[in-house]
C-alpha cells in the first residue's frame, strides 16, 4: 500500500509502498478515505517532539474510512462499513479507564505516534474504538470527527464546562479553535473570538461568535476584552499553543474564571502566580475526547446542529502531503484533508 512515512525531523515525509496491515484478533482493516492534518503532526517533524514509536512511522489520527477487513472474533463490523477511528486509543481497564477518564488512559495509544496512523491506503484499529458513521454524513468529512471536532467538544463541555449565558474567548481559530466556537455558541454561550487572519474570524462569527478581535489592531487585547466583557470571561480556551496566547487566556478572564490550555506548547509559560491566587482563577488541560462523547456528536453533526464542510479548507491527495503540511506551516488552512485513494464517487451522499 502507499503511505507518507516519516523518519526523522525537518526532513519531508516520503511517499512509498510499504506492507499492507493485516487484523489480527479483535481488530478491523480500514480503507482510509481520508485522514486530517493536524499541527501535532507538526510538532513532530518540525520541532522534534518525539513520538513514542521510534521511526519510521506513517502518521496520521484523524482517519474516516470503510472497513476493508475484520479479524478474528470481529462480529460488530462487516466489509463495507463506513467507520471513524477515534484520536486515542485507551485500554479500558487502568485507574484513569476506570473513572471514566480513557481519554488520558494510563496506557494510551495514539495513532502516527504509538502507532501507525492514517496517511496511508489501510490502517488497522481495535474493533471496540471503532464508531460507525450514517450515511448522512460525508465520509471525507467525517475524519474531522476524529479530533478537530471532538477534543473542542470535550474542552468546552467538559474542562471548561461552559453553560447558557457564559461569556466565552476563544484564542486561536484554527480547525480546533473554530470548533470550540461553534460548540460553546451550542451551548448557548456568548462567543468572543480572537485571531490575527480576518478571514478565520469572518467563518468564527458564521460559526457562532458574537464579537470577534485582531489582537494586531489593539494596544491590550487583555484589556479589551475585559472591557467589553464588563470584567473578564468567564472560561477563555487556547488554542494555539503558544506561550503568549497562553498568558493572553490568563489575563483575560474575570476572577474566578476558568483557563483551559487546549493547544499543545512544550515551552514553559509565565504566569502571574499572585493573579491566579488572589482572583482564584482555575486553570486547567484538556486532551482529546473520551469516547463516550463521539456517538453525541456523531448524531449532533447527523442532525446538523454542528458543521463540518465549512472547517475544511483544502483536500490533497497522498502524494502532495508535504506541499499540504506547507499549507498548515503558512497558516493558511482551517483544516486539511489528505485522501489517500483520491477523491471517491461515493464520499458524498447522494
């Protein structure tokens, strides 16, 4: 099969043949139809974050595709099948399993880092993660389920816990960022969106932001917002992953108010630890989704409550991934997909 392989930072992916997987008990074959891009694909070939599996390695975690083979003792999924394979894997029996917190499982396997991902034709996955998609939605587009949808979802549900009428920044409005827009406006939320390219903050007001800022056009984004929030948010979510936008999120929001860091910075941040004392600000992480929540917004985006072809700007097949990670470098793209087996007739319902 082909797949985009990485072997070693600041060097190109490269397009080969390579084995095809085969299941073994318990798993499933996935033809992938399309598998999204992600800034974390980013960090491992720019900025050498590690990946637990040592390279050479197809990366890869956001995947939708058709079940091209089941495995052994596979009765929940036949050929045909059009499925979604979940960021994380988790284990299902360690402490964090156990509390019903699998999305930081003790044990946790990530496609294109423990394991191979999807920039290739086939990936194989365990059965159980595996989510079926109706027919309804578009199975190219499904893929943004996998991450970009879902880790937003869990950030704004359950790490920032946003309810109706809370006053809500978004920083950053990238894939992650817009999502985390349109499920805190879901919520009922009022939604100020930060970014410095207008055309991502046009979509965030398309997607449910009520006010939106360039922090470029001002002299204190922290203060304005504050101003026009009558104090400060009451939860802001970074989506960036920068150690600025970071302390931006800290010093924007109302005391008492809640921080949660959702894009990935391995840089240490500084913050004003007598700010966070004296205003008892929360500040809180939050990782990927934990898979109880992936059939709720599976049916969410089936009944169109939230939206997924605006998030995907650009599509490229598998032998253009790297003039496509060219395209995540720029800041360009909402989201990117990579469709391994081209554009298919059958992605779209008809």
């Amino acid at each position: 099969m082909k797949a985009a392989v990485f072997y070693e930072p600041h060097q190109p992916l490269r397009v080969e043949d390579i084995p095809t997987p085969t299941p073994g008990p318990g798993e499933v074959l996935v033809r992938v139809a399309a598998c999204g891009l992600c800034h974390t694909d980013l960090h491992y070939i720019d900025h050498g974050t590690p990946t637990f599996k040592k390279p050479p390695l197809v990366l890869g975690h956001e995947t939708a595709g058709t079940v091209a083979q089941v495995g052994p003792g596979v009765a929940a999924f036949q050929p045909g099948d059009r499925v979604l394979l979940p960021a994380v894997l988790s284990c299902g029996d360690c402490r964090m399993c156990r509390m019903g917190r699998e999305n930081i499982c003790e044990n946790m396997r990530m496609f294109g880092n423990h394991i191979d991902g999807g920039f290739a034709e086939y990936v194989v996955a365990p059965a159980k993660d595996l989510f079926p998609l109706p027919a309804s939605i578009p199975l190219e587009d499904g893929a943004i389920i996998a991450d970009a949808l879902t880790t937003p979802f869990h950030a704004v549900v359950y790490r920032g816990q946003v309810r109706p009428r809370d006053r809500v920044a978004v920083i950053g409005c990238g894939g992650i960022g817009l999502n985390a827009v349109q499920v805190a406006a879901l919520q009922e939320a009022w939604v100020i969106a930060v970014d410095v390219i207008p055309e991502k903050l046009t979509l965030a007001r398309r997607l449910g932001a009520q006010m939106t800022l360039n922090p470029r056009e001002v002299e204190r984004p922290d203060a304005y917002i504050r101003k026009v929030t009558d104090g400060g948010v009451d939860v802001a979510f970074e989506c960036v992953g920068r150690s600025e936008t970071q302390e931006l999120a800290v010093a924007c929001v109302r005391p008492g108010g809640r921080v949660v860091f959702v894009g990935y910075n391995p840089e240490k941040v500084a913050l004003n630890a007598a700010r966070i004392m004296f205003r008892e600000l929360e500040i809180v992480g939050s990782l990927g989704c934990r898979p109880v929540c992936y059939p709720r917004v599976i049916d969410l985006v089936a009944r169109g409550y939230l939206r997924l072809q605006e998030l995907i700007s650009h599509r490229f097949p598998l032998e253009e991934i790297n003039q496509a990670l060219d395209v995540l470098r720029r800041g360009e793209a909402r989201r990117v997909l990579i469709l391994p087996g081209g554009p298919a007739a059958n992605t779209r319902p008809q």
